[in-house]
C-alpha cells in the first residue's frame, strides 16, 4: 500500500508545479495527479477483495510449481488407457483377421487422442 506521506509529498509538489507550469499545462499536471491517485485506490481495493476472497475460501492460493513425479490423475489415466486398450484389442481378436485388426487399431488412436487431449489441457 501507498504511504499517505508521500501522497501528500507528491499533492504539495503538484500544488508548487501549478504555479509554476501556468493555465494551459496545469489540467494534465492535475489528471496525471488524479491518475496516480487512482491508480493507489485500485491497488488498495484491490488487496482488500483479495484477502476477503481468500478469507473466505473463494480464492485459491498460488499453485507452486509442480514437483517433479507425474500427478495422481495422469498414472490413474495412463494405467485406464492401458487397462482398455488391452481389453479392446483381446475383444477384436475374436472378430477376424483383417475386421479385428481395424477395431484394435481404433481403440488405440482413440485411446491415444483422449490422453494427449487431457496432456494439453493440463
């Protein structure tokens, strides 16, 4: 937060700087004033909506970064995709040489689609 010393430092020495500058430069001197003002409001508003959303669970906290073994979800989804591939090629076995071999072939690159599909969401 901005200290109240320095915005009244900062207030005295556009109050000096208006004398100085004359009429036709003092408005931009004043808004770039109100701007700077401004600006600390937002922050200070800002802080304040963010320590009550975290206050009250709404806001997460900062994820750290990402240790480096896999996450849970993605050895559970890699060990599914596995689980059901095989599964899917024993089953199109049974259907025939050339019938069998597309089934098996399907249920792979599908496999495969839906977990680079879940890789890039991540």
């Amino acid at each position: 937060m901005a200290d109240p010393q320095i915005q009244r430092d900062e207030l005295q020495a556009t109050l000096r700087a208006r004398t100085e500058v004359g009429s036709e430069l003092e408005p931009h001197l004043i808004d770039s004033f109100l701007d700077r003002i401004e600006r600390s409001i937002d922050t200070r508003a800002d802080a304040r909506i963010e320590a009550r959303l975290r206050a009250h669970g709404a806001l997460r906290p900062p994820q750290h970064e990402r240790g480096n073994g896999p996450a849970a979800s993605t050895v559970v989804l890699a060990l599914g995709s596995f689980g059901c591939g095989i599964g899917a090629t024993g089953a199109a076995s049974a259907l025939g040489d050339v019938t069998g071999f597309l089934v098996a072939v399907t249920a792979w690159l599908s496999i495969a689609a839906i977990n680079v599909a879940y890789a890039l969401r991540r």
